[in-house]
C-alpha cells in the first residue's frame, strides 16, 4: 500500500481481543519484481526516509502500474465482500472523516437508539489502542477492534479478516469505522454497500473542495456537532454548496450525537438502507 498512499508497509492490521488482550499480526505480505529483477517485499523496504528516496527513484518509471496491481488486488478482494454481504443480507457501511470528526460518538448513539430495531456490529480502524472499540463493546454491540500501526487506512483484506472474528449475523448491520483521514480512506473498496463521510463544524467549510475525492465517493455527508455552531466560525450553507460543487447527487444531514438533532433523518435512511440491501 506504501506506492499508493505513502504509508508504511508495517500497516498489516493487528486485530485485538477486547476480552484478552492478545493481538493476531497478519504474517501475508507480497513481493514486486521490478524491470531490473530486484524484488521488492513489503514491510521491508521503508526503513529509513533515505531507502525510501532510493526505492522511489528505482521504480520511477514502475510506479503507476504498482498503483494499478495493488488497488486491483485490493478490488478483488472487496468484490469478495460485498458478495459476502449479500449472502447474508448484511448492510455494510464505511464510515470516515478526519481525526475528531465525532464518528464514535454518532456511532454509540446510533448503536443504543436503534438496538431494538437493527442488529449493528462494528469493525473499528485505528493506528493504535483500542479505546474507540471499548466504547463500542460497552453499547452491547459487537466489535472487532484493527489497529494499521503507521498505516493511515483499512483495506479489504483487513476487513476480510474483521468479518472471520466477527462473524454478524444474518440481516444485520455492519459499520466500519475507518481510519481518521480525508485522503487514503475514499481510496480503497473495502466492499462496502455505501461510503459516508462526517464532517464536524469545529472543521473548515472548504473541506470538501479541499478533499474533493472523499466527498465525491461518499454518498452521504453527515455535518456532525452542530449544537456548536454557536461557538464556531462555520458557514453551513457555504459547506453544503462546496459539497454538492464536488458531488451533486449527495445527500446531506445536519445532526448533533449529542443532543440528538437531526438523528431522526439519518435513523430514517440507515432503516431504509438496510431495507432495501436486505
């Protein structure tokens, strides 16, 4: 993933028991052979910003079909998925926003408003800890906790394997927390039925022209925090025209997980989402 995105290549995903402690490593890793019979190993060659430096400049001439193999590698296995999901009629959704957006907050809320309605099982992405999925794990819900390390999102390979440890029920509800980042994220099918990104109002207006590949893969922008409006310079109209400049057919809600506004309208169309893949 490292030609991709940047991230380094120890972003193998290490999945965590909630219960024991102990952490499961992904031990696969993949080798390049470039024009001149150099093999490449991930997880080896980032050591240093200078290895770095010389790895980009041997495969120069390389690198977009690298980009290519390994987003179709990541392609493959997110078709797999998503057939996964249909078999059992799961509904499985990819949360992401940058750092602090509130995408655990609406989560919880989400989980304990609608559990008599909707079985909701999580699959949280972090770099490290797993303070994000205790907060989940104390709702009720089920959830497998993956920590990337230096890597900055999750992919469908590391969801694969979520699923195994998971292993949701039939008609239910899967939401993957991803890594908080506006860039990698949009990047990489993790086989989901829908991408949603949530953008807080302690955050600029412009993001979504500043990160306009996050806005446009995202079928829904949820504006999240807004009983902070008071308290903020943050142009709300100036944010929705920015958004539907980059992505026209996107839906958009105004909700606070605090306080509760706006819920309703994203309760309404996860219920029918669900609905309707099932």
């Amino acid at each position: 993933m490292c030609i991709t995105c940047g991230c380094s290549d120890d972003a193998e995903g290490k999945i965590t028991n909630l219960e024991t402690g102990a952490v499961e490593h992904n031990h696969h890793h993949h080798t390049h052979t470039l024009p001149d019979g150099t093999v490449i190993t991930h997880f080896q060659h980032h050591d240093t910003h200078h290895e770095a430096s010389q790895f980009h400049a041997k495969i120069h001439n390389t690198t977009i079909s690298l980009e290519q193999d390994i987003l179709a590698k990541n392609n493959l296995i997110a078709a797999q998925n998503r057939g996964w999901f249909k078999g059992r009629n799961i509904l499985a959704l990819n949360l992401m926003s940058s750092p602090g957006a509130g995408k655990t907050t609406l989560l919880t809320r989400t989980i304990n408003d609608l559990k008599n309605q909707l079985f909701i099982n999580v699959i949280e992405g972090d770099q490290e800890t797993v303070n994000d999925a205790q907060k989940i794990k104390e709702t009720g819900c089920k959830v497998v906790q993956i920590n990337t390390g230096t890597g900055c999102h999750l992919d469908a390979s590391m969801i694969d394997r979520g699923l195994q440890k998971l292993n949701p029920p039939l008609d239910s509800v899967v939401m993957i927390e991803n890594v908080g980042n506006l860039v990698c994220p949009a990047l990489f099918d993790l086989g989901e039925k829908a991408k949603v990104v949530i953008l807080s109002v302690t955050e600029g207006e412009d993001k979504p022209i500043k990160y306009p590949h996050m806005f446009r893969a995202s079928e829904m922008m949820i504006l999240s925090k807004i009983d902070l409006l008071p308290y903020v310079q943050f142009d709300v109209q100036k944010c929705i025209e920015y958004a539907r400049q980059v992505n026209p057919q996107m839906q958009i809600f105004q909700v606070s997980a605090t306080t509760g506004v706006g819920l309703d309208n994203w309760y309404t169309w996860l219920m029918e989402k669900h609905q309707y893949s099932v």
